[in-house]
C-alpha cells in the first residue's frame, strides 16, 4: 500500500516498527524499551485526536511542527506528577530512611530521577527542611521532556497538584495567587534541573538516595532490569533507593538491592 503525500511522492504506508525507529533518530527516544500495547495505544490515540490518518502523514507533521511536536514528547513521557504523592511513603523517609542515611552524612547528595514537573524535588526539599537549613540542600533533577523541565524550573502549580501537601508545607514553601501555587525562590535554589533519558545518558555518582517514583512501569522488564542496575551503580554503599507504589522489585537481590521497608531498597554493601 501506498501513500501519496501531497507534492506528488509516493511513500509507503509506515507500521509502527518504522515509526519507533523514525522517533528514535528524531528524539533519541527508544520505544522498543517501553512496553508495546500499552505505548501503541497511547500514541495511536493522540495521533487520532489530531486528525492524522496514522504514522505515516503524522511523522512528517512532527518534523515540521515544533508545537506538535513538543506535545507529542511531553505526553509519550507521561508526566504525571503531584506533591507528597502517597503520603504514607514519605512519612517512612522522613521518620526512618533519612535518619538512616543521616548518621552516616550529613550532606546527602540525592537524585530525584524522572522528576517531570519538579513536584517530587520540591517536596522533598519540604522534607529535608525539617532536618537542615534550606541552604544546605542540593537535589539533583532530571527528567527527559524539556517543557516538563521548563515547568518545573517556573515552578507555578494547580490545586490539584498541591492537595496532598500538610498545610504546613503550603502556608511555608508557596505564594498563592488565585488559584496558582508558586514555589517560593528559596526553594527552587536547592534543586538542580537537567535533561537526561534514563536509557542512554551516564548516571550520576555516589549517590546517597535515588529517587525514581511511578515511572518504570512503562518500561520493558528487560530496561527496567538495566534501569535498576545502573541505579545500584549510582548509589554509595548502602545509599537508598525509593521507587513508586506499584514498582516494587521482584528478586532485588539480583540487582545488589535489598528491601528494608516496602519501595525502599538499600544497596547492599561491597565486601
């Protein structure tokens, strides 16, 4: 089958294996590690919702459409972020995994991994506030949707975003205005954004606490166990790494981790 665009050149029609290895070389972005129905249907459904007939009249749109683009990248990361997401895991890394951590440093380097809008930085920002001054926290953020980021560094937020929070958290660390929560200047100081896809880039190193929350389970368990190496990596001995509440690590061991509270696995210590 062929389909004839506009100037008159025929092309044939694109499958999605042609369209994964077009979105590769346009974003560095490598589907094949994403689990397939679940992705297919994602993308299959906003390329509908933009009146585009299927992969092959819809690539050379995103070549040409910066705006489609952008959107179509910010919406294949699937960013969706809020503050103090499941509050019960904080209250384990505020009253337990930080002390932990704390006796042995008091200068923790953290990595807030797949940060998408910053929600999980600032918030723990928030949390390390209580155990040190504000200008003794640097969290390294990472994520890689560049608007995400850009968000992130605006650091303007909805209701909805914020509702989780303790009222403590709110009335301290944001400026209202109408119905928009903006990060206060002190705190965007302590966070570090940076592009990075978790699939190819070098990881940080010595790294006290990773966390990479609610992302992996789009991933094929072949990147995930790559992932989840690379993680072990980057953590010092011992250093913690905290994932989302539907991510937990079957066979840890494997990886060099090992579970001391449910989402939180320690790396065990090199002999």
């Amino acid at each position: 089958m062929f389909l004839f665009l506009q100037n008159g050149v025929g092309c044939k029609t694109m499958d999605y294996e042609g369209f994964k290895k077009e979105i590769l070389a346009m974003s560095s972005i490598d589907l094949n590690c994403y689990k397939e129905k679940q992705m297919k249907r994602r993308i299959d459904s906003l390329i509908a919702k933009n009146g585009y007939s299927g992969y092959s009249d819809y690539i050379p749109a995103l070549k040409s459409n910066k705006t489609l683009y952008n959107e179509f990248i910010n919406y294949l990361t699937i960013n969706v972020s809020e503050f103090y997401r499941n509050p019960e895991q904080w209250n384990v890394l505020e009253k337990e995994v930080l002390p932990m951590l704390m006796q042995k440093t008091k200068k923790l380097k953290i990595w807030s991994a797949a940060c998408s809008t910053g929600d999980e930085p600032y918030t723990l920002v928030m949390v390390l506030n209580k155990f040190m001054p504000l200008s003794s926290i640097k969290i390294y953020a990472t994520d890689i949707d560049k608007g995400a980021l850009e968000k992130a560094m605006l650091g303007n937020y909805s209701l909805k975003s914020v509702e989780n929070l303790p009222a403590p958290y709110l009335e301290k660390y944001f400026i209202k205005s109408g119905d928009t929560y903006t990060i206060k200047n002190e705190v965007k100081n302590c966070v570090e954004f940076k592009q990075h896809n978790l699939l190819k880039d070098p990881y940080p190193t010595d790294c006290d606490l990773i966390v990479c929350r609610n992302v992996l389970i789009y991933f094929t368990e072949e990147a995930k166990s790559q992932i989840y190496k690379k993680f072990n990596n980057s953590l010092k001995d011992e250093g913690i790494l905290f994932v989302g509440s539907t991510e937990q690590i079957i066979l840890s061991n494997k990886y060099n981790f090992r579970p001391i509270k449910t989402f939180f696995y320690i790396k065990e210590k090199q002999l």
